[in-house]
C-alpha cells in the first residue's frame, strides 16, 4: 500500500516452516493411513464412554503396563498430535488385544463403524500395529 513492495506484492507470498512440514508428513503418513485409521477408532471407541474407559484401565492393569499416560484422539491435520495418539497407543498393544474379551461390542464397531472418510476401519492385526511401531520411531 505505501508503494514499497517489489512488484506491488504480487508474487509476496511466504510460507510458515512449520505448515510445510505438516504437509510432507502428512503426505508420509499417507502410506500406512488404513493403519492409523484403526488405531483412531480404536480410540475413540474406548474414549467413548467411562465405562469403556474403566474397562479399558482394567486390561491395562491385567497386562501390568505402566504408563502415566491415556489414550487421547489426535487432531488429524496436526501430525505431531497423531504422532503422540500413535505413541501413546502403541504402548497399550497388549491392553487393546485384551479390551476384546472384556467387551464384545468392540471388534464389531470396528468392523461396522464408518471412518470420517466414509470408510471401514476393521480389526486391527500385527501388521498394522507393526506399520504404527516403525513409523513412531521415524516420526
């Protein structure tokens, strides 16, 4: 406005490092989406209720893992927020594989629960959990 913009701005357009970032991983995270998909409705299936909740604290104790911290959803266009839902997850793998037997309803919502992008997510298996583990560690 005041005429010290190399031509008259343009062509001034910058972007924040921060939002290119989140795009490539974003991008990268493309790769294993089914994967991250069943542990997000995995999730919100657990948060979904206290009782889910409780239930889900009870295998956690069966199984002796210790961890400060709970299952939360992440934000999807934020990927250091899936980063630590895929985190926090992954140190529960054998509280998640105990859940089924303490509530039958949970392999069938993930087998019938539509995801946001209009897809099934289905039961998770080792391969998809090995898929979450390596891409933790790269994250």
């Amino acid at each position: 406005m005041w005429g010290t913009n190399v031509m008259e701005g343009k062509h001034l357009h910058v972007r924040c490092m921060a939002h290119i970032l989140n795009l490539i991983v974003h991008d990268g995270l493309k790769e294993i989406g089914p994967s991250i998909k069943r542990v997000r409705q995995m999730v919100k299936y657990v948060r979904s209720s206290s009782t889910r909740t409780r239930n889900f604290l009870k295998c956690v104790e069966m199984q002796n893992i210790e961890c400060d911290k709970m299952l939360f959803l992440d934000v999807p266009t934020r990927w250091n927020s899936t980063y630590l839902m895929l985190d926090t997850t992954t140190k529960f793998e054998k509280a998640f594989e105990r859940f089924d037997l303490y509530d039958g309803n949970f392999n069938s919502f993930l087998a019938t629960d539509v995801c946001e992008d209009g897809s099934i997510a289905s039961s998770i298996q080792n391969e998809y959990w090995a898929n979450v583990r390596n891409i933790t560690k790269f994250l």
